[in-house]
C-alpha cells in the first residue's frame, strides 16, 4: 500500500492503543480472576503484571510505527545544502508519505539551489570580464599615456627633475604591468585563445613569478576535449586553489596535474604546506565546490601524506 493510500498517523495510533486496551479488557471480562473491595495481595500483583504487560505491547506496537519517524528527524538534522543528493528510504508505513513528500522538497531545495548557483556565476563571470574590460581600455590606456607622457617629459626636463620623472615613470609601468596582470586574472584570455593546458601553465608561471613557489606540472596525453563551461570551471577551481596555496599554506612546492580516471576529468593541486586542517569551507572553498556541482562534478579536499592538502576535482567525461 502506497503512503497516499495509508491512514492518516494520528488515526494509527488510535487505533493501536484501542486494540489494546479492547484486548485487555477482553482478557479481563473472560478471565476467572476476581478483585475483592479491599484488594488482596496477589490481585495487585497479577493486575500491576497485567498493566505492565499492557504497557509493554502498546509500546511495541507503538516503535514499529513511529521508528520511521526516527529515521526521518536523523536525516533532517544531518542535511546540508552543499552536500545534495542526502534522501531517506522510504519503507512504506504511516510514516511513508511524510518521507516521500520530504524527499520532493529536498529534489526541488536543490534544483532550486542549482539554478540560483548557476544565474550567480553567471553573472560573477559576466561582472568580471566587465571590469576587466573596463580595466584594460580605460585604466590601461589613461596608464599608458601617462607613460609616454612622463618619458617624453623626462627628456625636455633639466637633470635635477628628470630623475625625479624616471622614479614616476616606472611606478606607472609597475601600476600598468599590476593592471594588466588583475584585468587578465579576472578574464583568462589565454583559456579562450590558447586552451586549458596553456591557461593553466600560465597559472603556475604566475603562482612562481609572484611567491617563488617551485609548481609542477603533470599534464597527461590524449585529454579528451572539453566545453567552454567545463573548462572555464577547472581553470576556476585551479585558480582558487592556487591562491589559497599563496595565502595560506606556505608551502614549498605546488603540483598541478590534468589527468583521465574512467569517465572522470580530474584536476589535482598538492602542495607541501602546512595542510588545511579541518578544512573549514570559507567563500572560496565553496565556490570551487559550488562551480563542480554546476559542472556535474565533485570537489574533494584531502590531507596529503607528510603534510600539505589536495584538491581534486572530478568532472564526468562527455563521449563525443
């Protein structure tokens, strides 16, 4: 019988505890046993055993009802958004179209939560090239005049000013070169020109060029192609992973690899640090997991062997 068709709990267990108590009365009314005006020593031992054995088969057939109900309030407190696909077998019972209309709402918390997820990266993506746009047409070039407008000063002014014009000079190169470096960070034009692999070495070149850490890369053969969704999210990931390696691991060396597991695309960064600890999920630890579960993956972080943490990502491998 399907949990629309059951009775309604409150009517169960009506029902149970006026069995019994019909049961007791039954056994009462046909059994020999008598109760004097003043109850005698064994009336009251065999009518506390009969309320005890009353007690006893209530609560029996009670458990076997409302147990589901157990198992439904354990899985309540252990949901987690950021962890979907969490359900409750549902067994039938009087407890049965509560699991199941529980388990609709979670399908639909998430769906929901997925397309809320997808609409704000979307538009996180959008936002950024916006500003990297804005960065590099207008803040470049005003940069770049000042540039040519500080070298050609520097060749009309006397001596004692001209060094002075050189130091702004290069501060104006050093703030264009910083510009350049955000406005590409925040739009990876080499992703979209040269591929993943390349994007992805520019990322280690960069983590080493700006912190020293020694990165190396393991890139395997023959990866198969991805979508412009799918690649944007690795690079995401492995940028994000990257940055916690700068800011908090203090690690020595980084590897990055790009490898093929079954069906399964995945990106590893290990580093050598000092580990993450409990791995407290801040903004950018949940960002990278929300990214994977947009792209249908999954996003592991794990302590590696003689210190240091690893990121995996898995992304499901689509057959041309």
């Amino acid at each position: 019988m399907s949990g629309d068709l059951s009775l309604p709990l409150f009517w169960r267990v009506c029902l149970i505890n006026g069995a019994v108590f019909a049961l007791a009365t039954t056994a009462l009314a046909f059994s020999p046993a008598t109760v004097s005006a003043r109850p005698l020593l064994s009336e009251a031992i065999v009518l506390t055993c009969g309320f005890i054995a009353i007690c006893v088969l209530n609560g029996l057939l009670l458990r076997s009802v409302l147990r589901p109900l157990d198992r439904f309030t354990t899985v309540m407190a252990s949901v987690d958004m950021r962890h979907p696909g969490r359900r409750l077998n549902a067994s039938g019972g009087p407890a049965g179209a509560l699991v199941d209309h529980f388990n609709q709402m979670l399908q639909r918390l998430e769906d929901e939560r997925a397309a809320s997820t997808l609409r704000a990266l979307a538009a996180q993506e959008a936002e950024r090239e916006r500003i990297a746009r804005e960065l590099h047409d207008e803040v470049g070039q005003s940069l770049t005049a000042v540039l040519l407008a500080l070298k050609q000063a520097s060749t009309l002014a006397p001596a004692e000013v001209a060094g002075e014009l050189d130091v702004a000079r290069e501060t104006t190169r050093a703030s264009l070169e910083e510009v350049r470096r955000i406005s590409q960070r925040l739009r990876p034009g080499v992703l979209a020109d040269l591929g993943l692999l390349s994007a992805l070495s520019s990322l280690a070149s960069e983590l080493t060029s700006r912190t020293g850490v020694r990165v190396t890369r393991g890139f395997a053969p023959g990866l198969p192609q991805l979508s412009a969704a799918a690649e944007l999210v690795v690079y995401r990931v492995a940028q994000e992973a990257l940055t916690n390696v700068a800011r908090h691991a203090h690690a020595n060396g980084v590897e990055v690899g790009l490898s093929r597991r079954g069906n399964q695309l995945v990106l590893r960064v290990a580093d050598d640090g000092r580990g993450a600890g409990s791995f407290e999920e801040g903004a950018g630890i949940q960002g990278m997991r929300e990214r994977a579960q947009m792209a249908g993956g999954r996003l592991e972080l794990s302590q590696r062997p003689g210190g240091g943490t690893v990121v995996e990502l898995e992304l499901p491998v689509v057959a041309p």
